[in-house]
C-alpha cells in the first residue's frame, strides 16, 4: 500500500469513526422502546428530518451512478433522469409529508407504513401488513446490495485491489451493521444529517474544481462539443464498442452519429419521480417529524439539497468526460468517474474525506433499507403473527432481521452485478408501483377500500417483476421503464375495485375528514 493510499484510507477512517461514535451515543437511548428504536418517537425536527429524507433517498447511486450515466451517453438520460427525480421530490414533499403525518399519527399511532395501511383500512385480518412486509423485505433486500456495490467500488479504487472486492463488501457490511443495530432510528436518522453535508460539499467541491482545471465553459466545450448530441437533452450519444469497451483513436474517444433521444425514453426517466410516492424509507421521516408545522422549513431544505445535488451529478459526468475523455470504457467503469476526479483534483487526506462522500451516499441509505426491513419484519409480521410477544424480544428479532437482509444483500452484491444504476431502477420501480398509488389514495380519497387497497398494492409489485423480465423483452413501446406502466395498472385497479366494493365504515371515512380538516 502506498503513501497516498495510506493517507486517502485515513480520511475515511476518521469519517467512519464519527459515524459509530454516533450509534454509539444514540444506543442507550433508543433501546428504550420500539417506537424509539423504529420511529424515534417522533421527534425529529426540520433539518434532520429534511436531510436525512434526502441523503437516503440518494444513495450512493446520486455519486456513482447519475455522474457515470452523464460521463457516458451524455446529457439526455442524466438530464431527464435528475428532473423526473426533482419533481418527485418537490411533489412529494408538497402533497404527501404533511398529510402522511397526521394521517399516521391520527390511524392509531401507526410507526411503519404497512402498519398505516392496516391502520387506515381497519385491516383485522392483517393482510395489508402482511404483504407490504413481504415486498419491503424483497426489495429493500435488492437495494441495500446496490449501496455494497458502491461500498466495494470505492474501496477496491483507494486499494487498487480488485482481488479483494468480496472481502471489501463483506467488510462494509460489517461496520453498517454495528451502528445500525445500536443505535436505531435516530442513530440512522443523525448520521444522515452529517452524510447528507458531506455528500453535499463533495459533489459541490468537485464540481467547482472540475470547472476550473477543465479550462471553464471554453475548455470544456472544445473537448466535448464536437461529440454528436452529447450535449442535447432531446439527444442521446453513441459510444464506438469494440470487445465490449469503448474504442479510442488520438487519444480521443469514439463516437457515432447519436441519435434522438426517444419520447418514451424521456417518460421513463421522468417516471423515476412517481417512485417517490412509495419509498419506505422517505415516507418513515414524514411520519416521524416532531410537528407538521415544521414540514414546510423541511421541505425548502430538502428541495434546495436535491436541486443543487442534482445538478452537480450531472455536471460532474459532463465535466469528467472532458478532463479523463477515454479513462472509462464501460458503463459500469464509468460510474467511478467521481472517484477519479476526487483523486487527481485533491491531497491525499483531503481526496479521503472527499470519498468519504459516496461512502456517505451509500452508508445513508443501508442502514435506512435495513432498518426498513427490521421494523417490518419485527412489528409487521412478528408482531402480527405473536401479539403477546414482549417489545424486548420485538426488538431482538427486528436486530436479527438487520443481520439477515445485510447478509443477502452482501450475496447480491457478490453475485456479479457491478451496475449500480441497473439494481437501484428495479428495486425503486418495486417500491414505487406497489406502494404510490395506495399512499395518494389512502391519503387523498376517502372511498378508497380495503379490497382494493391490497388488489392495488400487489397488482403494482407483480406488474414490476413481469414487464421487467417478460413484457420489456418485445422491444419498442414496450421497452418504456416498468415504474410507469406498473404505477398507471395499480391505480386503475384501486380506483375500479373501490367502486366495485362496499364503501368503507362511517368510522374509517370520519377519521378520513378529521384527517383532511387539519392544518
């Protein structure tokens, strides 16, 4: 191991440090209770709140995988992608987090979002819980083994050991799990708040020396602006493959003519906003703030954070195709394109804490998904099925949990899928069609039932899985991202199937309007 390894490897120390001093300090505290260790009693104030939202949303892939999209084919995916993302946010922000708020307060003091559908539908039967527990647990699954992808990448480029990329991932799971298990909600919810700094200064840092050693507007226009449609938002460029790589001549990549970047392509990026509506884990921290009267600050932080964040990715994917034009050969290569500019940009310590970054993006988000996991196997599904169990053996078996799907997702991410962006689509179109549209109806139209509130859920998630590995294969029209086809399929089944089905009691459309009157 070299000098400057050694000096990039203690710059992410120190950040790892921080981090489990700060599981540490909330471990006492949050193994207090379930509703402490799940939801942190709902305390937390706007700007924990708001940041911890949004670096969890991000995840490693808002570092790796958007700026490796942009380095690659250009503006056209990235940009339409970034916006789709944004307006979700915003609307999401808007429209669900105050309502979600109250709602789940008002349904019973519901701590977990399959317990708000149970809650909300007066679910006896349990069926809403059950199977909401099922899809968080498979897809959160999935997730979290695209934030070790992340954690393996980053390591095994500080190394220069691509041998030792298993021991890397197993090794990240390890210090994810000792804080996750400690410290619980506010543990993940404060280390998100320092994450989400420390991914917002390091996109910003470089991005603005990427701007300056890149020669500004002049300097990178003239190394990038006679690549066909690069540049074009309505355009998507053609790299020249040769064994799998992209080919080079000069010193300068190759690339073919372009082409348009199609209509329908243009509606799935912007389909990655509906997915929003259904994310566990951004829902969770509506549910927890200390008091909807502060959901408005919490939103202006966290739609500023995304818009800046956003647009940074982006632009550093430009900026690093013109500073490293032929460094990355391959999608999957070109997402280290952030841990590449880091390194030549800044000293070694400094290049550390950079990095430490995209170890934030990923950390931010794991212990979110595996905390997700925890509570709905625990208080979703245990909780359920032995309801004299004791809130001690509750929380033991919701630590078991964290263990377990830490432990699959570190097989998916050894399994040789290096494609970060690919394994976040799939899990986020899981999420987003199987919970969006039962999350707006349930908060926004009272003759919503229980019958369809389950037909809906599993119709959204099933519908992911076949058009992504059946439909999508016949090409065209049918290639659109399953999030949107998915998404449109559960609301039309929720909104025909309550019509179909007795309206819901005067108790649950009472509680509805209490709901709707408050401020």
């Amino acid at each position: 191991m070299t000098v400057v390894n050694i000096q990039m490897l203690l710059g992410i120390v120190v950040y790892l440090l921080i981090i489990i001093s700060v599981g540490l300090w909330y471990a006492r505290r949050s193994n207090t209770g379930i509703e402490e260790y799940f939801i942190g009693k709902r305390g937390l104030g706007p700007w924990v709140a708001a940041m911890s939202a949004e670096s969890s949303d991000m995840s490693g892939w808002l570092l790796m995988g958007l700026p490796g999209v942009a380095y690659f084919t250009g503006c056209g995916e990235a940009f339409w992608t970034a916006a789709g993302l944004f307006a979700g946010t915003w609307i999401n922000w808007q429209l669900v987090a105050k309502r979600l708020r109250n709602y789940s307060q008002t349904a019973n003091n519901a701590i977990t979002l399959p317990e708000f559908f149970g809650k909300r539908f007066r679910d006896e039967k349990n069926v809403l819980k059950t199977v909401a527990a099922v899809i968080i647990l498979v897809f959160f699954s999935i997730y979290t083994a695209s934030q070790f992808v992340t954690f393996g990448k980053l390591f095994t480029y500080v190394f220069n050991a691509e041998n030792y990329y298993s021991m890397i991932v197993i090794f990240g799971a390890v210090i994810l799990l000792i804080y996750t298990l400690l410290g619980g909600f506010l543990a993940v919810c404060m280390t998100d708040l320092i994450q989400g700094i420390l991914m917002f200064f390091a996109l910003a840092a470089v991005l603005v020396f990427g701007f300056v050693f890149s020669g500004g507007f002049g300097g990178i226009g003239e190394r990038i602006g006679d690549i066909p449609r690069f540049l074009d938002i309505f355009g998507i460029a053609a790299p020249v493959m040769q064994d799998g790589v992209q080919a080079a001549a000069s010193g300068a990549p190759l690339f073919g003519a372009g082409a348009d970047y199609p209509f329908l392509s243009i509606l799935s990026c912007l389909a990655w906003g509906l997915g929003y509506f259904g994310m566990p884990h951004v829902l969770i921290r509506f549910m927890a703030i200390e008091n909807a009267s502060k959901i408005w600050k919490s939103k202006c932080i966290a739609v500023t954070w995304c818009f800046i964040s956003l647009f940074a990715a982006v632009s550093i994917g430009i900026i690093g195709r013109a500073y490293f034009p032929t460094l990355l050969g391959t999608a999957s290569d070109a997402e280290n394109i952030f841990l590449h500019l880091t390194s030549d940009f800044f000293p070694p310590l400094i290049a550390g804490f950079a990095l430490s970054g995209i170890l934030a993006a990923s950390m931010s988000s794991s212990d979110s998904y595996m905390l997700a996991v925890s509570s709905s196997f625990a208080n979703d599904l245990f909780k359920t099925f032995f309801k004299k169990a004791r809130e001690a053996a509750v929380m033991w078996v919701a630590r078991l949990a964290i263990v377990l799907v830490a432990i699959f997702g570190t097989i998916i991410a050894l399994s040789g899928s290096q494609s970060i962006f690919q394994i976040v689509s799939y899990a986020w179109a899981g999420f987003g069609a199987a919970f969006g549209p039962l999350v707006l109806f349930s908060l926004f139209w009272k003759r919503t039932t229980l019958p369809a509130a389950a037909a809906g859920m599993v119709s959204g998630g099933v519908m992911v899985v076949i058009w992504k590995n059946v439909i999508s294969k016949f090409g065209g029209v049918f290639a659109i991202y399953e999030l949107l086809p998915s998404f449109i399929l559960s609301c039309v089944v929720i909104f025909i199937v309550s019509l179909l089905t007795k309206a819901p009691s005067t108790e649950i459309q009472r509680e509805f309007d209490s709901v709707k009157a408050m401020r």
